[in-house]
C-alpha cells in the first residue's frame, strides 16, 4: 500500500480524552475513531490489526473443534423471558422497540439465541458434543464508556457455546477451551496467565479468566513466575487425547488476581524469588455453567435409552477488539505502538527519504514492488513529508521492520534496516532487502 | 470437515413460511435459521458461503484502489440531523434511546457517518481521490420482512463512498465502480446486467443499478442479448486508465427494468432475435449525488489556490447476504442449491455409502486426507444414514463435485464423480481422486 493512496489520519498532539497509552495511541496511530460515547470507526490500520487478531482466533477456535457460525446482533426480548434474564440484565443491555413495538435488543451476550438454535436442531445425544462459536459485534450500555476500545459500547467478541450429554464431557469441552484460548494468546505475542474465577451459583472449578500482564493493566494481579516462562506453543497438543496434564501445569501454580488473592497462601506456595506481582488485563473468561439455560429453554435431547437429558454447557469468551488496545498496553514504548509480527497491519514500512529523487524513488520503487511480490504486506511512504515527519510516524504506527532509503546510502548501494521492537539499526544493500525480510 | 461432527441440520420438508425458492433452500439445507422476523442466523455452511462472497466483494474493492475500514452498527442521531435525513428516513430506521436518554439508530447506510469521518481527516485537495468502504450490518425495519434474507430487516451490506475534488474525478470514481461491480458478479458466477436508474434531484446519468438474472427474479427486465454474451473477466483493465470505452459497451445496448421499460425504444433499438425479455433481481446499486451530504455537513477540502472546495461523493452498494439468495435464485434445481465454484461452501463432498465397512471407511478416509493435504475445501459425510438419504442431502446443499465410494466399486479399485450442476457421473480409479478434483 502507498501511504500517498491510504486512509492514514495521524494526529501529532495527544487527544486529551485519552486516558490510557493504548486509547492514546490508537488515536494517534490512526487506528480508530470515536463515533459517538464508546463507539468506534476502525479506520483501515486499525481494522487490520483486528483482522489479524480475528484470523487468530479464528484458527485457534476451529483447531480445537469448534464450529464457525454467526448469530444477529439484534434479538428478540422474547428469547431472553425464557431463560429470565430480560428484566434482570439491568441498563447495559440496549433495549428496542422495533415498528410493531415488539421489543428487541442488541446483543450483549448469546446464551439465548444459541441454546434456542441448538434446542431446534439436535435432537439426539449422538449428535453430541458440538462447540459452536461465533464472532460478532456486540453492544453493552455501560454507564461511564471509557479507556478507548478496552471499555467501549459496541466490542467485537467471539463468543463459543459447548453442548455436552454430562458433565464429564462438558469438562472436556471445557479443557479444550482452556488450551486454545493459551495457545491464543502466545499467537498474539501476549503473556497470558489463567486465573481462577468466580462460579457463582453452580460452584466447582471450571471458571478461568485469562489475564494478560501490562505494566499499564487495570488491575493488581500476583502468580508464580513459572507460569511466565511455559510455553503453549512448544507443546504438542492432541485436542482429542488427555488435556489434564498439560492444564494441570498451568493450574497447579498459584495465581491470583487482586480480589482472589489470599497473601499467607502466595508466601506459602511460591519461594520469595519466583513471587511475581505484576499488572494485568483480562482478555478472556470461560465458565461452566451446566443446564442454567438449557433447563429453562427445554434444550434436551434423547439420551441412549431414550431418556430426555438437558444439555451441559459452557460460555468461552474473547474480546477481540479489546485485545487491539490490550496489546498496546503490553507493547509499546515512548515512541509508539510495537506490534507483535502476528498482528501487525504490515510487516514493513518504507520510508522514501527524499521524494522526488529519481535514485530514491526507484530504489523505493523496486523494493516496494519486490516485498509485494514476495507477498510481504507493506506500506511505503512515498508523500513528500520531511524525514522526521516520516520516522516519528513509522515509529507511532509500529510496523515491526523499516526500510530507509535515502541519496547517501544509495549512493553506496545501501539501505537502513530498523527493527522496531529492539531499535536496532542495520545497513543492507539494496539487492539483499527483499531475502532479508522474507526471512526476519 | 466430518459431516459427524458438523453443524447442518437439513430439513427433510419444505418450510411453510417459505415463498420463494432461495428462502425454501436456504432454510432446507442448514444455512440460516430466523432468529426474529427478517432476521437470521447464519448456520455454518451458510456463513461460509457468505464469507465466500465476502471475500470477492472485497477483493474486487480493493482491486479498484478503495480502502476498506469498519463502522460501528451503531450511530448518533445528532449526525443524521446534520444531514437533515433523521426525521425524513421513516420507520425503516431502527431507533434507539440509550441510558442516558440520547437518540440513536441502527445504521441503515453510512453516507453521514463517513461524511464527518472525512470531513475530520481530510483537508487538502492533495489527499484526494480517496473512496472508502466497509462490508458491516445494516438494519432496515421492514414493515413486511419476507423472501428470507432477500429481503430481511439485518443484512450484510457492502457500501463504499467516493470523495473527490470535481465531478469529472467523481465520474471516475463512478466508472471505477461500475467496472468492479461488473467483475465481482462475474466472479460470483452470476450474469449481471447494469440499468440506468433514478438519479432523483442530482440528474445526470450517474446512477445504476446491477440485476441478475434469474427465472424466479422479482421484477421483469428487458434488454439486448449481446449483454449476456459480455464476458468482463475476460478483458485486461487498467483501473489507473481510460474506463469509458468499456462502460459504453455495457451501456450502449438497451437494458431496461420494467418501471423504466421503453417498449417503442426497445423495438426500435433492439433486432427481434435480440430482445431479452426476463426476470431479474436487483444486487448492486451506485450512485453519485454531489454534493448532497458534504454541504449540510461541512465536508471541504482547501484546493490547489486555498480555496474551499466542497467534496463531490458518490456511494457503491452490494447486498452482500442477499446476494445469497439471489445466487440460489438464478442457480438451483428441482434437488437443490448448484453452488457456482467461487461461493461453494465446499468443493467437494464425500458420500460413505456404508460406513461401517472397513474397506469403504479406508477408502474414505484416504480421500478425505488426500483432498484436505492438497488444500481443497472437503464435507465428508462419515455418518450411517442411509445412502438415498445422503444423496439427497448432497443435492440439496449443493457442493460442485460429489465423490461416492461403496464396496461394489472399491471391489474393482474406482469412485463414482459426480458433477452436481451437470449431474455428470464418472468412474475413476480411488488413486486419481486428488489429482481430478485438484485439476476440476
């Protein structure tokens, strides 16, 4: 992409309702903008990121099993009398009245609509288990919309839902879950650290949220710094074979955020030297629930001996567009953004030191033209901005590799490589750029 | 995918509710389910083939220079009060109260949401020609919602809008989008004819609506033969170069829908052998309208001489989930949905005549691993329904090609191939299953 062609609206000035570096950030970046309290335009480098983030999980949904569909944003209030929930939501929910004044709602959530189309449809415990999962905008009336995409109105979830015949197999659904949402986070370049979460009513252990640490997260969070080092990505996973040792490894170390944290227990378990206290924010949750839906809705199928058996079920929750700002939070510097390389909008950024120089153009020109060829996603800078101008944004908009091109080092057959994550610096010849970034 | 561990659930019986063919199908064959009148559910082979189309759409977008970014559904009314349309735009407009008691809607279009992303981004004539799109939700609160999601309340809607500098760069924009239309349709293996439609106060000719054609289309059309002979896909376009030469050809010959029909010009502009008379549903729709949202709204650019020039805009739509319905439309049979190749949510299904039987599930199973490693989209049907019954499942969902394995044919090493469209069946020995569906 040519930046002179792009939709890349930078502001030089800190917005001053920023509160937070990635609200801050990602309006400085030409990410986002506000379109109204919380809500958000994804301006073209932002809805990149999102993509890839998307793609991500995506992925990660459909290896462990789980079916790709997607429900509407609107639903009928109808749905929600059956499980109770309509009144007792409270104002966060977006409540409609549509032109027959029947009232409606804009989703906040999905237990509802996708018990009520798994209650139509499978009829027979041998079309069990199912995951099904879908990724959509949702809408939430908070009070108070604030910190950028990380407390907005309007968010884009994925949500999955697990049907089981009992509760064992509702644990498997579970654990499944508990790995892809891990391996997840290590996609996204992101430390993340289950934490026990509340069950509520239903009790038992299965209710994780995971929290990912950013010196700028939410809220205090304190765990064995084991669990920092382990790595998902390493392991190789059999989705259908025993996850419970692989989970017990992640579960057997203590962690806790702030309001579960029980200090006598933290000096207990974890040696002075691996007691890590850090900041954290919460990217996920998933949660057994059992029949909380599935006996209200008459969600049931025929058992083996043609008993009616209510689904077992399970929620699994990511917010997407949450993590853009998440991953901000936990990466970035004085400068700018720092995108991990599985997210980032382009891989490289070109700057054309001196638009207008036949040397410099052409030079741009051929390693613009090689990148796309070799199907590297990059944004060459060819405005006639001045040098710093074209640095200060490459470095707020944080593409993990830049490419300076300038008279001097042409002139020598050379051109800079910067990584931005390190801030190294490195001179390349102009034939070797092409290989060297296929390669980084 | 195992058909053993999908998500389809098939309707044996046509749905009462359903009048039009596209609806019968789509609800028969596990795509959507109404979730709230005019509102649907996309189940996952449904969803694929949206994304399929999605896809298309967008490439073909992006192809054209236009940028995709991402509105919220959700807008204020304060900005449809600008353009002076939130009192005139009727019930369809889906509004909303929110807890703080300000107005809101579920966007119907996005003309006045962009317009001040623009207007806040853009000041130079320099940073123009730019056309912006997003593919996004939309609502429309029918008063009758029917003909499932050809006419549905929450739809998928690809909408682009143009900004340019003068009208003749407008007219470029147009042209660009006429030409990009014409190829997504090809793509999307449908014949589309492009229509001169109202242009309203503006005049001019810069208004056109797409249709296909299709037997069972809401309204007649009329227009010269050699149209459907057209083949865009086969031209060589320079989006950057002259477009009018190729857009007379497609709007020199008469084309009319039945509320602009001509029948004294159409006898006279059209040789008797070359008179089309059919039916057709509407697609695409794109309009140039000035200045009509840019001056309400105070969207300007400085020009070359510092100047204030209001911007001239046009907008580009697809019907991106009703284009599903239109393909079933003008592409099904008495047995069911003949997905064209680029939208078919799989190319290829296998049907186990005897699962169960070593020999067939081998045999199977070696397919469905050969077919998956070499990158084509697979359903393999591994459940023990009877073989009647699969076939019509794999009729009705409508995959391009079916491959039957059973034990009289494995006995002397070959498969059955069928084409779904031409209803072809072809031996073939079990080891060039890959290599044949690879080439198809």
């Amino acid at each position: 992409m040519r930046l002179s062609r792009y939709f890349l609206p930078i502001l030089r000035e800190n917005p001053a309702e920023a509160q937070i570096v990635s609200h801050r950030l990602m309006l400085r970046a030409g990410l986002v903008r506000q379109s109204a309290a919380g809500i958000y335009s994804w301006l073209p480098l932002g809805l990149k990121v999102l993509r890839n983030i998307e793609r991500i999980v995506r992925e990660e949904q459909d290896g462990a099993g789980a079916i790709e569909l997607l429900m509407p944003t609107i639903q009928s209030a109808d749905l929600w009398r059956e499980s109770g929930r309509y009144e007792a939501y409270g104002k966060e929910m977006l409540r409609i009245t549509d032109r027959h004044e029947r009232d409606m709602l804009f989703g906040p959530t999905n237990e509802e609509l996708i018990t009520a189309i798994v209650r139509d449809s499978i009829k027979s415990y041998r079309d069990l288990p199912r995951n099904l999962y879908h990724i959509q905008w949702k809408f939430r009336d908070e009070v108070r919309p604030r910190f950028g995409v990380m407390r907005g109105r309007e968010f884009l979830m994925k949500d999955a839902y697990s049907f089981d015949i009992d509760k064992d197999a509702a644990r498997r659904a579970y654990e499944k879950m508990f790995v892809a949402y891990l391996r997840t986070y290590a996609r996204l370049g992101l430390k993340a650290i289950p934490m026990a979460a509340d069950t509520g009513p239903i009790g038992g252990d299965l209710s994780h949220e995971f929290i990912i640490l950013a010196e700028t997260g939410e809220s205090a969070v304190f765990c064995h710094g084991d669990l920092i080092d382990q790595d998902i990505l390493g392991e190789t996973i059999d989705f259908e074979g025993d996850l419970k040792p692989l989970i017990e490894r992640w579960t057997g170390l203590y962690a806790a955020t702030d309001e579960k944290h029980d200090a006598a227990r933290f000096e207990a378990e974890v040696p002075a030297d691996k007691r890590l206290s850090a900041r954290g924010i919460e990217v996920g949750h998933i949660f057994y629930f059992g029949t909380k839906y599935s006996k209200p809705m008459g969600a049931v199928v025929t058992g083996p001996n043609g008993e009616t058996i209510e689904l077992e079920m399970g929620s699994y929750g990511i917010g997407v567009s949450r993590l853009v700002g998440a991953i901000i939070e936990a990466s970035h510097d004085d400068a700018g953004i720092i995108w991990p390389a599985s997210v980032a909008p382009f891989k490289v950024g070109i700057v054309n030191l001196k638009a207008g120089d036949a040397a410099v153009d052409a030079a741009c020109e051929k390693i613009y033209a090689g990148l796309e060829s070799a199907g590297i996603d990059v944004l060459y800078d060819d405005t006639d901005e001045r040098a710093g101008s074209k640095f200060a944004t490459m470095d707020l908009i944080g593409l993990p590799w830049q490419v300076h091109v300038g008279p001097r080092g042409l002139a020598k057959g050379i051109v800079e490589l910067k990584n931005r994550k390190t801030g190294e610096r490195s001179e390349l010849a102009l034939d070797a750029v092409v290989a060297t970034l296929t390669a980084a």
